[in-house]
C-alpha cells in the first residue's frame, strides 16, 4: 500500500525536478482529471439524468463528474498557488517497466491462439531475460519448466486454460 | 451462550480437510508476504482471489483472512532484521527492532513481536465476536438512507485519513466512482460509459482492477531498482527468549497497543499503519525509559506489532456486520465473498453461520498457527528473502495473469489489470493513495443503489435524510472528520499570532 500520512513531503530527490516556469510536474495529474472529468460529465448528461424526485441512471454519474470536476479544479488551483513537489526518480532500471508491460502484452496477444503453455513459456522467458542476468539456455529451461509445472498445478486446481493448438 | 455454540460450531468447520488447508496455506503464504519486501497482503489477497473461485465459500474465506492477518506478523521479521519494512505496517517497528538487532537482541525482538501479535489477535478475534453480531443487529435497522450515509461517511473518512490534501482525496474518490459506473446499471438496466463493447457493458471487474494497481504495479517497482544487496542476519532458536525484564516491560506496551489497534480498525482506511504510529507515539509517552527509545527499546516493538493485528482483526467488524469494507484487505475479502454468493453484512450470521463462525474459528487458530509457525521457522522465513529476484517476480506475474483470466476467461480483463497496473505504478511514483481508488469502486454500487432509493422514497427531498437520526450522525461525523482538522489548525494559528502580538 502506498504511504499514507505526510506521503508528499519535499524529498530531497524530487526538489527541482520541475516543468519551466517552476510548475510541478504533478500539475499533470489534476489537469489530466480535469479534462477526463469533463468527458466523463458530458457523457453522464447524456443519459437521463431525471430529477431528484424521479432519478435516472445520469443522475448518480453526473454528481460523480461533478466531483471530479470540482476536485480536479481544487487541485489544479493548489498546484498553482502552492506547487507540490514532482513525482519520484525513474528507478535504475526503469527500461524493465515498460518490458515487463509489453511481455504481458505479448501473453495477452498469445494466451487464446497459442494456448497456455506457449504464451507462459514466452511471458516467463521473457520476464527472466528483463529482470535477471542468465544464460540463454537457462532461461529456456526454467521458462519451460515453469510453464509445465504451473500448467499442471492450475490444471489440478480446475482453472481452466486455453489450449491452442497443442493436443494437451 | 448463543456465540459459544456458533464457536463450537465454527471449529467444527474448521476441521474439514479442505478448511484446515486453507487455514494453513494461508497463514504460511501471509506470512511469507509479510517477510517479502514489495509484496504485501493486498496484492497476495488480489492474486489468490481468482484462485480462491475454485475452492468452497468457507475455506476461501479462511485462506484470504489468513493471508491478510499472517502478514501482520511476517511483516516485523525484515523490520527487525534488515530495517526494511516487510509490509507498510511493519515501518515503525524498524525504529526499535532493527536497534535491537544492533545490540545483538534480535530474536528478543522478534518473539515479543510475535508473542504480542498472538495476543492482540486472540484479543480482536474476541471483540469481533462481541461487536459483530451488536452491530449487525443494530444494522438491522439501517434503510436505504443509512447506507447512503454510511457510505458517504466512509468515503469522507477515508478521503481524511488517506494523507495527501483533501482536493487530491476526493478527485481520487471520484476516479474510483466514476470507474464503478461503468457498465449496466442495476436500476434501469442502462449500459453506461461501455461505448458498444459488450465487455465493458458487464463493467469493470474487481479483480483486474486491484490485481494490477496492487499486485503488478508492486512488481513493476521492484523490477525499476537493482537488486538490493543487503546483510541478512539469521537468528539462532537460543536466542529467541526475552529475557525476564524484556518480557515485563513488553506486557504493558502489547495491551495498551491492542487496546489503541482495535478501535483504530473500526474506521475507514489504512487502521492498520495509522495504529502502529498511534501506538508508538503512546509507549514512548508513558515509557519509564523515554531515553531509550531511538536505541532499541523493546515496548517500541511491542505497542505497535500488537496494534496493527489488533487493527487487523478490527477491520473485519465492520465487514462482517455491515457488508462495508473499510480497508483495502477487508475488500478484497469482501471480493471473495462476492464470487461466492455470500453477501456479507446483518444477516451473514442467521443465513450463512458455517462461513461467519468458520471464519472466526479459523482466526483463533490461525493466530495459534502462526506463533508456532514463525519462532522456530524464522530461518525459513528469512531464506525466502535469498530467492532470486527475477524467478520470484516471474512467478508473481504469472500467477496474477493466470488468476485474473480465471475469474472470466476474460482476455479484456487482462488488459484491465496491464491497464491498472500502469495507473498504480503513476500513483505510486506521484505517492498517490491507490488504496483511495479501491474502496469507491467497492462500494460505488451500494451508494449509487442506495441515493437512488433514499431519494424516491423522499420524493427529491434531501432533507429527509437529515430526519433519520442514523444518518444524520454519519453524515455529520464524516463532515466533521473533514473540517475538524482545517479549523483546529486555523483556531492554533489564530492563538499562536495572538500570543505573538501579546509577547510584543
């Protein structure tokens, strides 16, 4: 769970890192709501939105885009008058963020034509590559052993997983 | 008498086969969470509970709460050893824990800390059997705008105590509805926000959602920092025991702790962290030896190790009783119950006493199981910590994409949870609360449903929920949680410029 209380504090790492005019990079995050809460409001004013005596299904999200708007719009002022300071360092390794992501894309886009085995094989294959330093043909062997051993621990525990084109 | 019979009861349950493995695989797999730096129980909680689909109501529940409190106790062992906090509400039990290592004291520590822990999660195991049913009956009562208020009151508590501004809370609380809209609506059965997609239509899941905020954004964290290079130390069983005068100055600090946890578990969001500072800051008020505190003091392991089980067990008092989670944990266990026909709340007791008496059970033994399991199997616990990290975190992925396609055989939910788990991995690096998000999109549904029923029955009067006297007091402790703060600081500034301008 992220840190609660006083989890914004000025940290000595994310002092500076700023957008030119001195405006925190965090002024992205309300500006970002801000635009989806507007979407969001003119899509719920789409439905019905009723009355309070006869409500429709509008009504609750238009209060909700209201909200969003509002606390968006609080918070914008707030990063304004008052900025906070940026979100944290990139870490140093941060490339594996972005592959980790796509070798779950790559599982996604393989799970339903390849089947389990294959697309496992590949997304544990490729998550060793990113994250670790081993051998090739280690990764190939601890990929595929974990694909057997996790197909068959899924299999004993009745969750179904598509085949593809293998026989089994 | 009544509660003693549904506790027999409850233990019969528990005895099945299939219980008693849930009940060990649970506390064994918690605590291993809560050794583990990075994975935490909510994330755990989130890639079993697909899993959990397969098994039966009962033993699904005894596995997810053993997961939830087993990592209260696995949490202090890298605290106390490493001074990296296993869970978030272990970081307080670094200050004196990892001291105390130091000082050669370690296994002193880490017994007190799980002695205090047994004893303040038997003690919140017994309060939850005596709040629980009081309050679910006094829920009996509760109408439409009691619920609407309870909600209001939950979100609005939650959006004080998450930290960060109030602006910042409430936008986040607002993401979290607004994404729980999604989807065909209950009363009139109007597909909303799903833009023609049949899968957004059925709306967003819960599982995909905190599967990816929780558990993939924890490993795209840990997979961004090197691999961490730090001394283990290991723990001969010799010297586990605290010596007399430890163990004398630990039993005031694991009452009081367990006395500050429980209640902190009734309110809405993180109790569980926010008890361990309350309980620290308290020892080392009352301490006799307030100097020692910073340089190892034992009671600073004590109060709050025993505050957070404490919390731990109070958190399920409002799950059980109202159907309402106040904490991450306790909604994900809600999740459970949901996939499986189980609505928690008033009447779980009189419909479904096998899962609220197992449940309870289940904790008794739990916390038993796990006083055995973590002193002699400390070695254990600490060589998961030498696993390599790329195999460890391979394997969390895979079994989180597994679990979260299981649920649906849902593809789309699988780029939900990729999805989410960018936006928790954002929230994370902004040190935005995603447990903000989680708790509107649980209980989003339960408002929308209840406003709606509130405001047809008043006919579009809002004034009527000022009448009912259950809602009035939840509507104004809520508002009060929220200006109460910003006018105690005013009210200090005000006095502190005046006595300044009396000083001149």
């Amino acid at each position: 769970m992220t840190e609660p209380a006083a989890s914004r504090k000025v940290s000595e790492k994310s002092a500076g890192r700023t957008l030119p005019g001195g405006v925190s990079w965090f002024i992205v995050v309300p500006l970002l709501v801000l635009v989806l809460g507007l979407l969001y409001t003119i899509g719920a004013l789409s439905y019905q939105v009723g009355t309070l005596a006869s409500p429709k299904s509008g009504l609750f999200p238009a209060f909700v885009g209201i909200l969003l708007l509002v606390a968006s719009g609080f918070c914008l002022y707030e990063e304004i008058t008052r900025p906070s300071p940026g979100p944290d360092p990139l870490g140093p390794a941060w490339w594996r963020v972005p592959a980790i992501c796509a070798s779950i894309g790559v599982f996604i886009y393989l799970l339903k034509p390849a089947g389990y085995l294959i697309a496992s094989t590949v997304l544990t294959a490729l998550l060793i590559f990113f994250l670790g330093r081993r051998p090739r043909w280690a990764i190939v062997g601890i990929a595929l052993a974990t694909a057997a051993v996790s197909y068959y621990f899924f299999n004993l525990l009745g969750v179904p997983l598509p085949p593809g084109p293998l026989p089994f | 008498m009544e509660s003693f019979t549904g506790l027999l009861n409850g233990f019969a349950f528990l005895l099945s086969p299939n219980n008693l493995i849930a009940l060990v695989a649970g506390v064994f797999l918690g605590t291993v969470v809560g050794v583990l730096p990075g994975l935490g129980p909510i994330g755990a909680m989130a890639i079993l509970l697909p899993i959990s689909f397969q098994m039966e109501a009962t033993a699904a529940l005894i596995l997810m709460a053993g997961i939830f409190y087993g990592a209260q106790y696995g949490g202090s062992t890298t605290s106390i050893l490493m001074n990296i906090p296993g869970e978030s509400t272990s970081v307080v039990t670094c200050i004196e824990g990892y001291q105390m290592t130091k000082r050669g004291r370690a296994g002193a520590a880490l017994t007190v800390s799980a002695v205090g822990s047994f004893i303040a999660g038997t003690i919140a195991v017994v309060l939850l059997m005596i709040f629980a049913p009081i309050l679910g009956q006094f829920a009996l009562r509760f109408g439409a705008a009691e619920y609407f208020a309870l909600t209001a009151f939950g979100l609005m508590v939650l959006s004080r105590l998450t930290g960060g501004g109030l602006a910042i809370a409430f936008m986040i609380v607002g993401i979290g509805l607004a994404l729980k809209t999604v989807g065909q609506e209950m009363m009139y059965g109007i597909a909303r926000f799903s833009f023609g997609s049949i899968d957004l239509w059925q709306g967003l899941e819960l599982t995909p959602v905190v599967v990816g905020l929780f558990g993939i954004a924890e490993v795209l964290i840990s997979a961004e920092e090197k691999e961490s290079t730090s001394q283990i130390s290991s723990v001969r069983l010799r010297e586990l025991l605290p010596t007399r005068r430890e163990w004398g100055r630990s039993i005031g600090p694991i009452l009081r702790g367990t006395a500050v946890g429980f209640p902190f578990g009734l309110i809405p969001g993180p109790a569980a962290i926010l008890s361990t500072f309350a309980s620290y800051a308290l020892e080392k008020r009352v301490s006799k030896h307030p100097e020692e505190f910073g340089k190892g003091a034992i009671e600073g392991v004590a109060g709050p190790e025993s505050a957070n089980n404490a919390a731990a067990g109070g958190t399920l008092v409002p799950l059980l009783s109202l159907g309402i989670p106040f904490a991450p944990p306790t909604a994900l266990l809600l999740g459970a119950f949901i996939i499986h026909g189980v609505q928690p709340g008033p009447l779980l007791m009189s419909e479904h006493p096998e899962v609220f008496w197992g449940l309870v059970a289940s904790m008794y033994a739990g916390n038993v199981m796990l006083l055995i399991l973590n002193l002699p199997m400390i070695g254990l616990f600490v060589s998961i910590l030498r696993l390599p990290r790329d195999l460890l975190l391979a394997f969390i992925v895979l079994v989180s994409v597994v679990g979260v396609y299981s649920v649906n055989n849902s593809v789309f939910d699988l780029m939900v949870m990729l999805a989410m788990s960018l936006v928790g991995y954002a929230m994370r690096k902004f040190r935005l609360s995603a447990a903000t998000l989680v708790l509107p999109l649980v209980i989003g549904t339960l408002m929308e449903e209840s406003l709606i029923r509130t405001l047809m029955l008043a006919r579009g009067d809002m004034g009527y929920l000022l009448s009912r006297p259950i809602a009035l007091c939840l509507l104004v402790i809520g508002a009060a949680s929220l200006i109460a703060p910003v006018a105690w600081r005013r009210f200090c500034q005000r006095k502190t410029k005046r006595e300044q301008g009396a000083a001149r």
